[in-house]
C-alpha cells in the first residue's frame, strides 16, 4: 500500500492528517498531544531556510522541494547487512525494527523497538527534544513510526550494540524518521556503534534523546555511509548529569546532503561532554556539522574536534557553540575544525562560538583551512613516491588522526574502515 505522494511542508502535514489515527501510540492521549503540538510547530515554520542564522550555509531547498512518501508495508525478506561490529545488534529497515535480523538475546537491560513498548518510553519521550523551535525535529515527532528504546538500569554495563539502519530503495521517492531513545542509570556504562547504510531518493530524519545519569558513560559511534542520493538530516539532544561522560564521534562519507546537529547540556558538577568527528564530501556532496553545547553547572569539561576533507565541487559546514552559565564556574572547553580542500572548487563555511558569562574558565576555539601540504608531498615525492600515492598518504594520514583519540579498540576500528572505505571510493578520484 503506498500514500499519496507529499509534496513539501503542505505534503507532509497531509500525510500526518491521513495517518494520524494509525501511528504508533494513536490510541495514548499523550502520545497524540505531543504529535498534534509538533504538526502545529511545522505547520507555522515549515523547513528552516538560509534566513535562519543557524541554517545561513545549509540549503535545504532540494528537500523542501521534494516529493516524498513514506513507505507503509513492512520490507520482508532478506536484506543484505553491513559487517557486524558487534555480538548483538538492533536492525532497523526504512526506519522499523526487524526482529528477525536483530540479535538481542541475553541482554541484561531494556532494548528493542521503540513502537512496541510505547508505556515504557512515556517518561521520557519528547523531554529533551525541541519540536518549538527544530522543525526537523517537528517533522519527526509528528510522523515517527519507531526507533530504538534502550534503557539501562543503574550500575549496569552495557557492553557493546550495534545500532544498523538501511534504506532499501523502492523505486520512488521515500522519507522515515525513526525515533531513537536512549536512557543510562546512574554508573551504567554503554557503547553503540551506529551504522547509517541505504540507496534511493530517500530523507532520514532520525532524532535521538539520551539521558546520561550521574556517573554514567554513554561512547556514541556513528557512520553515516548511505549513497549519495540520500539527504540525512539528523538530530541529537543529550544531558548529562553530574560525573556522566557523552563521547560522541562521527563519521560522516556519502549522503548527498548531511547535517550532523547535536544540543548537548552539561547539568551537574564534572559532567563531560566530547564531540569529534571526521566529514568527507565529494563533487556534488554538502556536509553540515552543527553543535551546541551547554555549560549549565560548575566543573565541567568538553572537548570538540571535527574534520573535514572537501573534493570536487563540494561544501562542508562546521558551526559549533558553547555557552557557558554564569554558575558554570571552572568551565574547560575546548573547540577545534580543521578542514582539507582537495580542490579549488570545494568551499568550507566554519562557525565557532564562545559566550560566556562566567569569569572563572578555560576555554578556547579555532579553525584551520587548507590544501594538501607541498612540503610534505615534495618530501613523499623525493622518496619515489607516486604523486597520487603520496597524496593518499597525507589525506589518510590527516582523517585517522581524527580518530586517535577514540578508546574503544572495536569502535576506532570500525570508524576507520568507515574513513578508508571512504577515501578508496572517491578520494582517489579527486
């Protein structure tokens, strides 16, 4: 069964009025009180467009001019899977859960689909998410249909979850945007690796709430590897409490159009916030990075450090803000982009921010742009080195740099076959 095709803003309201009553949770008064406050939210703000201060270098006309469905028959069958970075992974295809290719068994802690254990997730969906003010995030909240439900008891350690999405490609244009939760208890400790994978003319719009208790460790991983002709538009909302750690890294290789956006708050005394990330274009590509993150309590910590390499006719994005509250006392912030233009042709936009109202801190930013090193390749070159060889080397050498700072040895793993498989594909070319 397909819906009518949307069209826009105007199409995606419609389809919400059509399906309204057959979303997850249309019987949960709550659940249609925050679906109907959203349709409202996107019914008066639309998509962001470059007016917008935060959207000034991101232009989402292609999307808004689009014409999507989502897709309203469960894909069956066998789907061919990215290689497994973990024992148990939850799978996801065209943004809903397939028990049959996940493997949870064994799990000391909640986690599984989010559309099925709506009463369990009632707490805490939409309390960080900001559909008011993200119309993204409005879109999503209206028209999700699942998404991830972890839930970590205190104490507990988590291990490893592979976190795996695919776009299967119907022939038509599609959107999904899955909802993702995930909650840590008071010293529990989890790692998941996202993979992002898919083809088509296809929207992933993809939100994601996480708490992070006292004491507790949340490692973040995602790979954003899907072809370039998806647009992934993604959302993330973080707290975290006192003594808690957010450690997220992203690997961004291959949408047509990116936007990696992450509001993070640090709520308690030595709560820590990392951030770091590599994203890579090609001729036609855009990459958006786009974080803010909160300062809220004395004695906290962030460190930001982002990548970028630019090929071809491509533009990358990197606009990063900290605030820091005047009880934010002792603040230690750190915010670094640095960027590699492969061509004449690609073009960086780079936005760092500090505002601060406390006298107390440490905290500094900066932003590096430029070609391939001539010195460096001269020295690769006098040593016999093959002109192309040596420029693999330096762009190699400057994406898994990135990646250094990364403990988990299966997670640095996986990202860097994500940068690798990357550069092989298309770095070379340029």
């Amino acid at each position: 069964m397909t819906a009518p095709v949307a069209t826009g803003a105007a199409g995606f309201l419609a389809r919400y009025e059509g399906l309204k009553d057959h979303l997850p949770g249309a019987r949960k008064p709550w659940l249609n009180a925050l679906r109907a406050d959203a349709a409202v939210h996107f019914a008066a703000r639309g998509f962001p467009t470059r007016r917008i201060e935060q959207w000034k270098y991101t232009d989402l006309a292609p999307v808004a001019q689009a014409s999507f469905a989502e897709p309203l028959t469960m894909v069956e069958g066998a789907i061919a899977l990215p290689v497994a970075n973990a024992a148990h992974r939850a799978v996801f295809v065209d943004g809903r859960f397939r028990s049959d290719l996940s493997t949870l068994d064994g799990l000391a802690y909640r986690v599984g689909s989010l559309a099925q254990d709506l009463n369990a997730a009632e707490p805490f969906l939409g309390a960080l998410a900001k559909p008011g003010s993200e119309p993204l995030v409005a879109l999503n909240t209206m028209l999700f249909e699942d998404g991830i439900l972890i839930d970590l008891p205190e104490g507990v350690d988590g291990g490893l979850l592979e976190l795996v999405s695919i776009a299967v490609d119907p022939g038509r244009p599609f959107a999904f945007h899955p909802r993702h939760l995930v909650r840590l208890g008071a010293g529990a400790r989890l790692t998941v690796i996202e993979t992002a994978t898919g083809r088509g003319q296809c929207l992933h719009n993809p939100v994601f709430e996480i708490e992070v208790a006292e004491g507790a460790t949340f490692t973040h991983g995602r790979m954003l590897q899907e072809e370039a002709t998806v647009f992934h538009l993604s959302t993330i909302y973080a707290t975290i409490a006192a003594g808690g750690t957010y450690d997220n890294f992203t690997v961004a290789a291959g949408p047509r159009l990116t936007r990696n956006e992450i509001h993070a708050a640090l709520t308690g005394p030595k709560a820590a916030c990392h951030m770091n990330g590599a994203q890579m274009a090609a001729d036609g590509q855009h990459v958006d990075t786009t974080t803010a993150l909160d300062h809220a309590a004395p004695d906290c910590a962030s460190r930001q450090t982002y990548k970028t390499v630019l090929a071809g006719r491509s533009r990358g994005v990197f606009q990063g803000k900290i605030f820091v509250h005047q009880v934010a006392q002792k603040t230690d912030g750190y915010q670094m982009n640095q960027a590699l233009l492969l061509s004449e042709d690609a073009e960086i936009d780079s936005k760092p921010q500090l505002e601060i109202y406390a006298d107390d801190v440490k905290c500094s930013h900066g932003a590096t742009v430029g070609a391939l090193d001539a010195d460096s390749l001269f020295y690769l070159r006098s040593r016999g080195i093959p002109e192309s060889q040596a420029k693999a080397m330096l762009v190699e050498a400057f994406l898994h740099e990135a990646v250094e700072t990364v403990t988990d040895e299966t997670l640095r793993a996986a990202l860097t076959r994500a940068l690798d498989n990357w550069w092989s594909r298309q770095g070379k070319a340029a």
